[in-house]
C-alpha cells in the first residue's frame, strides 16, 4: 500500500497554514485577504484528500472493484458453476462445484451443489432460488465460501453476464495506491447546465463493444482559458449529474480510455460545480471484469486536465 493518506492531508493543512503564518506583507498587500486565501486553500486541500481517502478505500473493499473475479457470458440455459476444470462458468476462487445456473426468458435461478453453503441476501440457500439481474435496479448477490465470495447476475446491451468477486481477488491484493495531480483550486469550476427534453436518450458504447440508449437530462457548459466546453451529462446520484470525459491527457498522464466525474444537482438557476480535482478512473481501469460506460463523441475535449487521478500503475 502506499504512504498514508491520513499522513497526507495532516502534512498538506499544516505546511499550507504556515505558509500563510510566515507570508510577509510587501507594499500594498491585503493581509487579511492572504489569511483567508491560506484558509480556503487549506480547507479545500484537506476536503479533497478526505474524499480521496474514502475513494481508495471504497476501491479495495472486499465489495469494491478491485475485488471483481470474473465476468462471464451467460450463452446455454443451464451453466454448472465452480471452480473445478470443466465448468461451464469456472470461478478462480471457491468451491469446486458450487451449483448450476439456470436461465431463460429473461429469468435466472441458481439451484446449490449438495453439501455447498450459499447465502441469499444473508438468507441460507437449501435449494433453489430465483436471481434478480441489474435490468431493474440492483441486483441479487448470491454469496459462496463462507461469505467471502458473491456473483450476481448483469445485463448489457441486451446480454447477459455472471459477475463474480471475491476477498482474495489478485487486483485487491496487489492493489498499489493511487496517484493525483496536485490538487488546485483552479480547477474547480462553475459551469451551466440546459436541460433536455424530457426523455432524451444518447447512444453510450462500453468497454466491451456495446451500444446502449441511456437518459440524458442535458448539457454542461463551462470555461477555462478563454474557450468553452460543453459536455453531455447523464444521470447521477441524488438528481447530480454523471459525466463521462476524455481530454488531452487521456493516454498522456490519465487513463486512455477517459474518467468519470460526479456533481451535486444543478441549482434553480441551473448552476453546477465541476471540480475536476476530483475526476476519477473508471472501473476497468482496475479490473478487466467491469463494463465501463465510454465517453459519447461530444465529451472527447480538446483541453489538458491536468487535475484528478492519473492512470492507475498496478503493483508489478
């Protein structure tokens, strides 16, 4: 793992805060202005690597992406699961035969291999059992191996796949920390956001070659050195927005294929933050078993952030 965050961010609010202690006023300074310029600053760099910190963290929890195992394409109506040679869906962690996966008509049950220990939303499974997919919301996680394992049933692009994660997942034992521009202020920035028509969907393909419709409530639009820049936004959390983008430093400095970026819900006069210091990698650039959503050709701009995380370096 790498040097401590925590040890980070003390560092950082401290060596920022004595700056602003040792300034010494020149002709015409206004110190008062400088105090509360070191103070902000100092907050914002203490509130980012905060935010960082929760970010990694999530990142390697046993349920984060670097716990993912396998990513497997649902193609017969009948797949034995496990980890023995021969399965049609073979786990990399687990038990040897850990039960058979049925589906059809857009419905999945999974049925327990005799003997093999499975939980269902915390509930033991002694027999067979219906799966929900992702289609409508959140999935059903089917847990195996003293908990320790789960899978759970995705649909992309009208596909079908078995996610699998488990605890002891190469890409979270050997994660490697992750690495930043310096943070700035600078880079946060407000910008405007012009609703959509109710109902507008955009094409968004994903990492494996799939095409989806996907809701698009509208449009941000923001400036940075004289020029603007519109980007196309999708849904996100608690009415934010979710963007997608890829910039001048996609494959020079950041992940190539481009980084996500999250925002709070526009306000009445549709004003939005975009803090590019918090731009983060998708998915996939940690693990090969995610479907990672692409930027739309609208969201590939001709500008360098240098802000956010850079493309993530596994452990060698």
């Amino acid at each position: 793992m790498p040097v401590s965050i925590r040890g980070i961010v003390c560092s950082m609010v401290v060596a920022l805060l004595l700056a602003g202690c040792d300034a010494t006023p020149g002709p015409g300074d206004d110190t008062t202005a400088r105090a509360e310029q070191t103070r902000l600053d100092a907050e914002f760099a203490s509130r980012t690597q905060v935010a960082r910190m929760a970010r990694e963290e999530a990142l390697t929890a046993p349920d984060g992406w670097t716990g993912l195992t396998g990513l497997h394409r649902i193609e017969l109506r009948s797949h034995f699961i496990g980890s023995a040679p021969g399965s049609g869906i073979r786990l990399s962690h687990g038990p040897a035969r850990l039960g058979l996966l049925q589906s059809g008509d857009g419905a999945y049950a999974f049925m327990p291999e005799r003997g093999e220990a499975a939980t269902l939303d915390g509930a033991p499974v002694s027999g067979r059992v219906t799966l929900r997919s992702d289609r409508d919301g959140a999935p059903d996680w089917l847990a195996f191996d003293e908990g320790r394992g789960a899978l759970s049933i995705i649909e992309r692009g009208g596909i079908a796949f078995v996610r699998v994660r488990h605890a002891d997942a190469e890409a979270r034992r050997r994660f490697a920390g992750l690495e930043y521009w310096p943070i700035d202020r600078a880079w946060r920035i407000e910008a405007r956001f012009t609703p959509a028509a109710p109902g507008t969907r955009i094409e968004i393909a994903n990492i494996l070659g799939l095409i989806e419709p996907t809701v698009s409530p509208g449009t941000v639009r923001f400036e940075r050195d004289g020029a603007t820049y519109t980007l196309q936004a999708l849904e996100g959390a608690d009415g934010g927005l979710f963007l997608i983008l890829a910039d001048r430093t996609s494959g020079r400095g950041s992940y190539s294929a481009g980084r996500y970026l999250d925002t709070a819900a526009p306000d009445a006069n549709g004003r939005v933050v975009l803090d590019f210091n918090r731009a983060y990698n998708p998915p996939c650039a940690f693990t090969a078993f995610a479907t990672c959503p692409l930027p739309p050709d609208g969201n590939r701009l001709d500008l360098a952030i240098e802000a956010g995380e850079k493309a993530y370096r596994p452990a060698p």
